[in-house]
C-alpha cells in the first residue's frame, strides 16, 4: 500500500508538471533539441531492434507462450489470468490517459517550449514503456521464489527502461512520457494483489465448467463394442440337423449347405466302413485281429 500511494504520487506529480509547463517540459525540449539519434547514428539499427521488446503484440505472445507452459505444467490458470487482468488494465488506463491529455509527440510539436496538450495527440504516457513494465514485471510478479523475483523485478525494471530511453533515441517520445510510462505499468503491477480473488474465482468457475462437461461427454458416449442387431440364438434340439452358427454383423453370412434327399443320419449312428482287403503286404507272421497268436518254440 505505501509503494502503491507513493507511486501514485509520483504519477500526479509528472502530470501536474507538464501541465503548468515546469522545468520537466523545457528538459523535454533540450533532449529532443540534442537529437540522440544523430550524436550516436551507430546505435541507431540496434535500437531499432530493442524498442520491439516494448510493442504490446511481439511482448504478449512471447509472455503468453511461456505462462501457458507454466499453466501446463502446473495444472493452474493463475499464470494466464494474471497476464489477461494486466494487460486489460493497461489498456484501459494507460489508453485512457494517452487520448484524455492528448499529448503531441517531438516529431508533430507546434510551439517550441509547450506542453503539446490537449491538441490530440497519443503519447503521454508512453505505451511502450508501459507495456514493457507489465508484460516483463509479471514475470517477477509470478516468480516462485524470492530470489528469482529480486532478480525478474531488477531485470524488468531495466529492460523496460531501456525501452523508453529507445523511445527518446529515436525521437518518438518526450523524455517525460518516459517516466510517466514506466509509473503507469508499475502501479498496475501493484494494483495486481486486489484481483487476486477475482482471478481465483474465475479459475474455480472454468474447472467447474470443464467437469460439467466432462461429466455430461461420459454420459452420452455410446457403450464400447460393434454396432448391430444381436442375434438370438436357439438352443438345440435332438433334431440330425446342427443348430446354425450365428451370423456375426461384421461378417457376411454363410450359405446354406447342401444336402442331398433322403433320409440322414449322424455321425454317431453311422457304422463304421472297413475297406475290403487290407492295404499291407502280407506277412508270414502277422495273423489276423481277434486270433490268439500260436505259441512260438
């Protein structure tokens, strides 16, 4: 709470002096009068590159991209819906802000030594920094142990300021917008902590409503197995004919034996044909089935 009022203060106390045109509007001029790009042209394609860690499209995809890992791997959606209550409140109130003022840019000033306001412009605060503090200090913010959250929160701070003073470099913002900016992103940091309850809440709703579903898919699911008419299968009789194999649905049927006219009989009461003469060879020793062999000396 006191980091919370203080940096609120900050943030009245930045406004309220580009509005009265202090010595913060005149340090604006001078900056942008030194023209940064042309005292360093060699760091000019480099910046070009590192403003894009603070345009609000690039930045969320690749946050989003590794909290939702973090989800995966954690069976939460804390990590996600934290990111979306950030950045829904940075484009409320930092959009807010830039088109309330309506603060010119260096590039479109009309009157040397002005504040700029007020003549429809969009830059103050400044949205990249802004955006850097929050998409890169939710990091931190989601860090699970302190230390990694000492050394996320020094790492946003830097790259998010950075990415303002590229602002300046290039000529797009004023050195004020700067640090509006970087208050702007650090109080919705901050403000975070409230939210958590809403986030908790919308979490339990979004499981409740995958189990519902869940539960609802498993009742309806058709039972495992093939499809098709089960056959009744009767059962036998004493009847000669044997009983019919039942006909599988996913087999077409057999066709109907053949079977000659007249009387049959089974198996079991047929007797047994011997064939006439035996098939081996005749031997002096062998005598026939049923006769008792004579004794041999």
């Amino acid at each position: 709470m006191v980091l919370f009022g203080a940096t609120l203060a900050f943030y009245v106390a930045i406004v309220w002096a580009v509005l009265i045109t202090s010595w913060l509007v005149r340090l604006d001029w001078q900056v942008m009068f030194f023209r940064p790009y042309q005292q360093w042209p060699e760091l000019h394609a480099f910046v070009d590159y590192y403003v894009v860690l603070g345009q609000r499209g690039p930045t969320a995809v690749m946050v989003a991209a590794w909290l939702g890992w973090r989800s995966w791997r954690q069976h939460t959606l804390r990590p996600l819906l934290a990111l979306g209550v950030s950045l829904l409140l940075l484009n409320v109130t930092v959009g807010a802000a830039k088109y309330g003022m309506g603060r010119l840019g260096p590039h479109y000033a009309t009157e040397i030594g002005s504040n700029e306001m007020w003549l429809g412009g969009d830059i103050f605060p400044s949205g990249h920094t802004a955006n850097a503090v929050v998409t890169w200090g939710i990091l931190a913010y989601l860090a699970s142990t302190p230390r990694a959250r000492r050394w996320l929160s020094a790492l946003s701070a830097v790259t998010s300021l950075g990415v303002g003073l590229s602002t300046v470099y290039i000529g797009t913002h004023w050195l004020s917008d700067v640090v509006l900016g970087w208050a702007a992103g650090l109080l919705i940091l901050l403000a975070l902590p409230w939210f958590e309850p809403m986030i908790a809440r919308t979490e339990d709703r979004v499981f409740d409503l995958r189990d519902r579903l869940r539960a609802r898919r498993g009742r309806t699911a058709p039972a495992a197995g093939p499809v098709g008419r089960p056959v009744m299968l009767k059962p036998l009789t004493d009847r000669a004919d044997p009983a019919p194999e039942p006909v599988s649905p996913g087999r077409p049927a057999r066709p109907p034996v053949y079977l000659a006219p007249g009387p049959h009989t089974t198996r079991a009461e047929r007797s047994p044909v011997t064939p006439a003469g035996s098939r081996r060879p005749p031997h002096p020793e062998r005598h026939p089935r049923g006769t008792t062999p004579a004794t041999r000396p």
